[in-house]
C-alpha cells in the first residue's frame, strides 16, 4: 500500500522540531503515557504484556516508533516496513481501530505531562494531527492484516480455541504443544518463522494474559506446535506467569484460545541462495520450522544451522536437527557455553564458550547467504555486529526479536 500524507507544513514543521526532544525525552514520556492510559483504561491490561512494562521494553519500543513516526511524517511510506512488523502484533493481539483515540489521547497528555511548557498548544495541536495521519495508516494496515487472515482457508478472525493434543518435554526448559482446532475443522497455513498469539485466563489473575510464540515445525501437517522456555525468576526479573502455567498446570486435552498465524520474518522460499540458521536458546523455534520446511519445499538448498545453548540439558531438538543433518545439502554446528565432557562428543560439537566471528567463519562455507537469526538481545547483538564485520550486505541479514522490537546496534 501507499500512504499519503494530507498534513499542513506547518504541522510537518512543528512536528519534525520535536524529533530531538523526542530522543532525549521519549521513553519518559512513553513511560508516563502507559501509566496514565492504564490508569483511565484498566481494560487494555487485558491485551498488553504486563513483563514487557515492567521490564521496559514496550516504553523503548514505543519511543522508537513515535521518533520514526515524526521524523518521517512527511514521508510514511518510509516506516511502512516497521509499520507492517508492528500491525502483525497488533493483528495476533487483537488490537481494534476504536482503541486507537485512546492510545491518542494519552500520548497527547503525556508529552504534555513530560515537557511542560515546552509542550505548548501548538505542538499539541501539530501532533494531535500528525497522530491522527500516522493511526489511519496503522488502521488500513491492520484491516488488511485481519481481513487477509480471514480469507485464506481454514483461516479466522481475532481468537479459536485449540486443544492441546500432545505435550511434550523438549529439554528441561523447554516443552512443545501440539494444537488442533477443537471444532475439527481446517487450519490455515502459515509461512515458515510465523508465530501466534495465546490467550490465557490464569486463576488469581485480575487480567489475561495475551503472549506470541512462534511455531516451531514446518506447516501443512494438521496442527500447530508452539515450543515454549519456561522462565524462571532472575535477579532482574520474576518468573514468567504464563510460561510457568503452561509447564505447570496446562495439560493434553486442556483448550487455549489461538489467533491466527502472523508475523514477517519468514524464510524466502523463492531464492535459491544457501541459507544459515543462528539460533540462542529458545529461539531455536522460528527458525527450526524454516529449517523442516526447507527439508520439505528445497532439500537441495544448502543450509547451516548454528545452535548455541548453555549446555546439552537445555538444547531442544537436537534428534530433529540430527535428523536434518543427514542431508548433504545441511550443516549442524553446536556451541555450548558449558559443555559437560559428554557434551563436548556430540557429533556436531563445535565450540565451547560463546559464539564468535571466527568460529562462524571457520563453519559457514560462505557469506553470500541468507542469515536469519534469533536469541536472547545480548546474543543477538553479538551475532548481528560478527555479520557486519564480516561485510554481509543489511538485506541478507534477517531477525527477529522475542517481544518488542529493540535496536541491535546499541549497547
């Protein structure tokens, strides 16, 4: 789609003179916008990851977007790449157009509350429009993205429920759902990386609980596998409610509610270039479904999958990627962190400590591939900056991150 943009110049001007004090002030002002709205709107708890607020990702998430929305208001077909990433989440969540005045409102009052008199009734007033444009273009995306995933068979709107017809224990942390439609009828097809949206009532818990996984076999098989880490509590964080519910209380015929599959970073089946899979713990799953559905779609497309983990007892599918690596057109290569003695003869063993440019090269036959990768930040982060310095173009490296969007070129 194209976007066009009917806002007066001198909104675009006022609008684009805050850019700077965006930077410095936007995730105050993000995260005095959540306070507010979810004080007013206590309803929006019910869609909202409540860790991701605490931990403040969703505020730095939010920050960004707002910062790119004003630097490019006089040109949002720039943003429509990001615009898109975010409208699959916002789809999956069940995010409608009548909620986005609200998000509108408390925006306003927030930039109002943080800057003062800096914040003066014409900046309002330029921004109240300039959000105006910047919504309708989230909204047209949106109906797309609902109304796509509607029409394609075996497809629906907002959430189905699901039972659960296998539960299986991948590693100590991780354990797999096999999901089929409990009214037994068609599911839609998804592209390999996807994810979907579950949608919890946890007893003792005021609000659901809305979280993405992604699906983590190749599609066509009658039913969905999610793969989900059980997160315990940190230093720096408590432990996953809905992660921990699932391992704990949630079991093979029990129902959840599922919205159909979204999300954009997906294996380009069309090229024919070689392909390397880079995976942290349990972002092992997207790209362990592109990997089955290569096997399936191109068996002769040469692929390296990297996997690095603590240690042999939290590693999940490693017999599936065995598997795989029985092909010759297919390379496994392990990293572990803290090998056991039994853990440094597996057959695909290949480096104890952490993943690092040298080693990458040392196993990965060229750079003129396809990267896709996924893991925690700082994982993320390590692997992205190798790829740069190793000189692989930006539009042969592709990644996804497990909640909100964060930049992968700062520390």
């Amino acid at each position: 789609m194209t976007t066009t943009t009917k806002l007066h110049p001198k909104t675009i001007e006022i609008v684009k003179s805050t850019v700077p004090v965006l930077e410095t002030h936007g995730e105050q002002i993000t995260k005095r916008f959540y306070e507010l709205m979810f004080s007013n709107h206590p309803e929006l708890l019910n869609i909202f990851n409540h860790a991701n607020q605490k931990q403040g990702r969703q505020q730095r998430a939010l920050a960004a977007a707002v910062y790119a929305a004003a630097r490019y208001i006089d040109q949002l077909d720039a943003i429509l790449p990001v615009v898109r990433q975010i409208g699959h989440k916002h789809r999956s969540l069940g995010i409608k157009p009548e909620q986005y005045p609200i998000v509108g409102k408390h925006l306003l009052l927030a930039i109002k509350d943080v800057l003062g008199d800096a914040a003066t009734d014409e900046v309002i007033t330029a921004w109240a429009e300039a959000y105006e444009a910047i919504a309708s273009v989230f909204i047209q995306v949106e109906k797309e993205l609902y109304d796509e995933a509607a029409a394609k068979h075996g497809g629906w709107r907002d959430f189905r429920r699901f039972v659960i017809a296998k539960k299986v224990k991948e590693s100590d942390v991780i354990t797999s759902f096999y999901l089929k439609p409990e009214d037994g009828k068609a599911i839609s097809d998804y592209l390999p990386g996807q994810y979907v949206s579950v949608k919890l009532s946890i007893p003792g818990e005021t609000y659901t609980h809305i979280r993405q996984y992604s699906l983590s076999d190749a599609p066509g098989k009658g039913y969905y596998r999610i793969s989900v880490k059980r997160e315990a509590a940190t230093a720096d964080k408590p432990a996953g409610i809905v992660s921990n519910y699932l391992h704990d209380h949630v079991q093979e015929g029990d129902v959840l509610e599922l919205s159909a599959p979204a999300g954009e970073f997906t294996l380009d089946l069309s090229k024919t270039t070689p392909v390397v899979f880079i995976s942290g713990g349990v972002g092992i799953t997207p790209l362990l479904s592109m990997a089955h559905t290569l096997a399936i779609q191109q068996p002769n497309r040469p692929a390296t999958f990297i996997h690095a983990a603590i240690n042999s007892r939290v590693h999940a599918f490693d017999e599936e990627l065995r598997m795989l690596a029985e092909r010759p057109s297919f390379s496994y290569h392990i990293c572990y962190e803290s090998p056991s003695d039994e853990d440094r003869r597996h057959p695909h063993f290949g480096k104890e400590g952490r993943i690092d440019l040298a080693w990458m090269q040392s196993v990965i036959p060229t750079k003129d591939a396809d990267f896709h990768f996924c893991g925690p930040v700082p994982f993320m982060k390590t692997v992205y900056r190798a790829l740069q310095q190793w000189g692989v173009p930006e539009e042969h490296i592709h990644y996804e991150f497990f909640g909100p969007a964060g930049d992968l070129t700062k520390d």
